[in-house]
C-alpha cells in the first residue's frame, strides 16, 4: 500500500500559497541593510527548500482516503501510518515550505542578557520559560523563523513553538508517559491555518495548538503544555538579569531584525490559509489570553485587559486574577504598537483568597495592600516575598482559540 501512496502526479502550488507560507524564512542581510518594512507590507518568506510542485493523492482506487482531497506532499511521509488519524485529513493543507523548510532550533545556543541586550530593543516580546532555577528568553525575532525550539532547561526536555500565523506560543513537556523524549520539526503544513508539528521518533502528527497527536502512531496522544510567557525583553532583564537568552547562532542564515509578517497582526487583519468559519464574537485577529479548567475554556479579550489591567474572577471553582501592563511591543515587532502582556495565577494563597487591583507600578491586593509584578511575585507589603501559582495560559489570536474551542466563554465585566 505504500507504494500505491507515491504513485502520484503533480500539480502547481498557486503562488500565494509559497508567498505567504505560514512557516517560511528569510535570508539573512547584513545588519546595517536591515530595513523595517512599510507599514501592512507582508514580506515574501523564503524557505530553507521551497519545491514548487507537490504530489496529489495517489490512485484513488488503492487509495485508503478515497474521496479525501489531499493537499499536501505525501512523498515526503513514507514512514507515516496515515490509518491512523483523529482528524479528516482534508483539514490539512500545505503552507509552501517542505519538512523542516523551516528548521527547528535543535541545539539552541545561548548568552547572557548583556550580550542579547546589544541587539534586542527594551519592549521586544520573548517568551519567557523557567523551571528548576533556570530561568531563559526566547525572542520572537528568532522563533518567528524557527518555530520549534528542541531545548532541556533544569533537566526538562521542552518544546517551545510559536506559529506566527495564530499568534500562538505554547511550551511543552517532550517527554511521553513511557519515557521516550521526542523532538519535533515543522511538516510545512497547516490546519486551521496553525502549524502543524512531526516527531522524528515516530513521524506522527501533532497540532500545535492543542498538542495533540492527529496522524500516525501517536494519534490521541496530548502533550503537557507548561507554564510560559510572552514578555518585554526590559521586563526579563529586570528580574533574570543572570538568565540566559537564546542567540541568533542557530546555525541557519535568517534576518533576525526583520518580520515576514508585518502588518499581519493589525485587529483588522484576515487570517491568512484559514478556511474555517470565523466566529464574530470578537476580530479574528484580536488577542486573547485563554485558559482552560475543568473542561471550561475562557477567553479574555486584551481590548479589555487593556482599559482594566487586571481582573479577579473564578471558574470551575478557582479564584483566577489576570494581570495586564504595557511595555511589550506587537509579536510581529519592527517597532510595532505596544499590546502589553498578560499572566493568569491562582488568586488563592495560603488559604486566603486575595482580590487584585491595579496600581502605578504593578498591582496590589486589596486584602494586605502588597505589591504585585507580572510575574506573580510581591515586592513589597506584608507578603513580600510570596509567589503566586501560574496558571496554564496563551495569547492566541482569537480566530485561532475559537476554532479549536467553539465553546469558549468570553469574559465580561461584571454588570454595575
């Protein structure tokens, strides 16, 4: 059967569909020619290897998807057990790029915040990741090239991923039950126009978004997705000033100081490759911090983070509060709008439940007046010293969120 699934024939890819691959890259220039882009101009991303035919579905007479339109390379997956599936297959397209034309980051470098405080501007967004008294940034202006970062921090084998087109930075554990430690890279195809992974131990399937495996061996297998944020580089180097951040030495040639997709995160952008139904509760691009407990998903809106700066709130039973403040610039940076960044945590602390407001230089509770950062930590007050627990969240765009969790709640202020 698996030679019937590469009996196929070719067709061309339309050109936009190379054009504004949601996984592409782009060739590195000198930095004195870096130029920002115009402002809504979408540059064209190059991948590491860009083919410009791809292979259909094979005879459909031998064909074990008949009826399904396939519309991504299936030569490049001989080793893929496409029986095995949680999903119609016919969700799945590709973005232009072949496997890993996008190259994951497997051996990450890194250097001190002195070194990367050469080049990355005070409000450029990272992802901040800690565990075990490792504490890392991960800037945008690299993984927005990478997507994948295959890293260990403290002893903990993790995934960082950003799928530049959902917005969407999700940290996860690689490690299964079993003990096996995978490493994932990018098929070059998408759905629901979020990046679609592939672990090289097995060559499953896994959706970014919700860190589930969707073809092959590992179908239903979940990820756990760990505690991570995004934040302002100033930010980071305030409270980790011996973190470690990781460089632009990754062994690719990319242009770390420009965007391919500037102008993309404007709230009235359209989702690029999205052939889903939006759902107009909200813009398609506007941010949202989203959790999920208990079965319960709950999305919050950073038009109203951004008038309020927190908000106290419970579900499923858990007192939540969600912090917002300025100083982090757009994802898709080149000097973009400062969108702020946002931290969820458990408002619960040493069996008191504390009610949060905001303040000039942080947030303070109402019940001890202590003062809070971003990071869930007081600074001052009767509770210096304590630290909230983080709640498991993301900023995704919302079309993204909405499409993979329909029954999300929108938060909304309380009725005066």
């Amino acid at each position: 059967m698996r030679e019937s699934l590469l009996r196929n024939k070719k067709i061309w890819l339309p050109a936009f569909a190379v054009v504004l691959a949601a996984c592409s890259a782009t060739v590195e220039l000198p930095q004195s020619n870096i130029q920002a882009p115009k402002s809504g101009e979408i540059q064209d991303p190059i991948s590491e290897s860009d083919p410009s035919e791809v292979d259909v579905k094979p005879n459909v007479a031998e064909d074990p998807f008949e009826g399904v339109d396939l519309r991504f390379n299936l030569r490049y997956w001989p080793d893929t057990d496409f029986s095995i599936r949680n999903i119609d297959l016919g969700e799945i397209s590709s973005g232009g790029p072949p496997p890993d034309g996008i190259p994951a980051i497997d051996n990450p470098v890194f250097e001190n915040v002195a070194d990367a405080d050469t080049w990355l501007g005070f409000d450029w967004p990272v992802m901040f990741f800690e565990d075990n008294g490792v504490a890392r940034a991960y800037p945008l202006a690299i993984l927005i090239h990478h997507e994948i970062v295959n890293d260990v921090v403290g002893d903990l084998p993790v995934a960082l991923t950003f799928c530049p087109l959902c917005n969407s930075t999700i940290a996860f554990d690689r490690r299964l039950a079993d003990g096996t430690v995978l490493d994932f890279g990018t098929t070059g195809n998408l759905r629901n126009s979020d990046l679609v992974m592939y672990d090289r131990q097995t060559r499953s399937w896994w959706q970014q978004f919700t860190g589930e495996g969707i073809v092959g061996e590992l179908t239903g297998t979940v990820l756990e997705v760990l505690p991570s944020q995004i934040i302002g580089w100033s930010e980071f180097k305030e409270r980790h000033p011996d973190g470690e951040v990781l460089s632009r030495n990754t062994g690719h040639v990319r242009n770390y100081g420009r965007n391919p997709y500037a102008g993309y995160d404007s709230i009235g952008s359209n989702p690029f490759l999205f052939e889903g139904d939006l759902d107009g509760r909200l813009p398609a691009v506007e941010r949202v911090v989203a959790i999920e407990i208990g079965g319960t998903d709950v999305a919050y809106p950073f038009t109203l983070l951004g008038e309020l700066q927190v908000l106290n709130d419970s579900v499923q039973g858990t007192p939540l509060t969600v912090f917002w403040q300025t100083g982090t610039a757009s994802t898709f940076g080149n000097a973009g709008q400062d969108t702020g960044s946002t931290a969820v945590y458990n408002r619960e602390l040493d069996g008191q439940v504390l009610s949060f407001q905001a303040a000039l230089d942080g947030f303070r509770d109402e019940q001890t007046g202590s003062l809070w950062n971003i990071f869930g930590e007081a600074v001052d007050g009767p509770l210096a010293g304590s630290q909230l627990d983080q709640v498991v969240s993301a900023e995704h765009f919302w079309f993204a969120w909405s499409v993979f969790k329909p029954d999300t709640i929108i938060w909304q202020p309380p009725a005066a």
